[in-house]
C-alpha cells in the first residue's frame, strides 16, 4: 500500500523539454526518441542508481545545476 499511495502523490511529471526529444509521428502513432537514455540505462544498471540519482541531462535539477546529492560516476 506505501507505494500506490506514493505513486498517488507524487508530484505531477515534467514535459521534456522539445530540444531534448525528437518526435516522429507514423502510422502506428507518436515515437519519441531521447539521445543519451541507453547510456542512462546503462550506468543505472551498473550503479544501481534511479535515473534521478544519476542526474540525466533533462532533469529540472540538471537545468539549475548539479547538487550535492547525485552520482555522478
């Protein structure tokens, strides 16, 4: 139940911003596609680290400035 209700409450996500995705639209619907996210999964996998502790380049956080609390390998 803690998680449900964490993910109940969490705060809203953030829109990527236009200039870190690139968009295609087919057939089959809207494909994003966001540079640097394999290299992402990668290092997340080897530092067992979320995407946020690793400080990804379209985070809000990453757009003010690091902070003490990343990873940074």
């Amino acid at each position: 139940m803690h998680v449900l209700e964490r993910v109940r409450t969490a705060p809203d996500p953030v829109e990527l911003p236009s200039h870190m995705q690139r968009v295609y639209r087919t057939s089959e619907g809207v494909r994003r596609i966001i540079p640097g996210v394999d290299d992402l999964i990668h290092r997340s996998a080897e530092h067992l680290a979320l995407f946020s502790e690793l400080d990804p380049a379209w985070s809000p956080t990453s757009r003010t400035g690091p902070t003490d609390t990343k990873v940074h390998p």
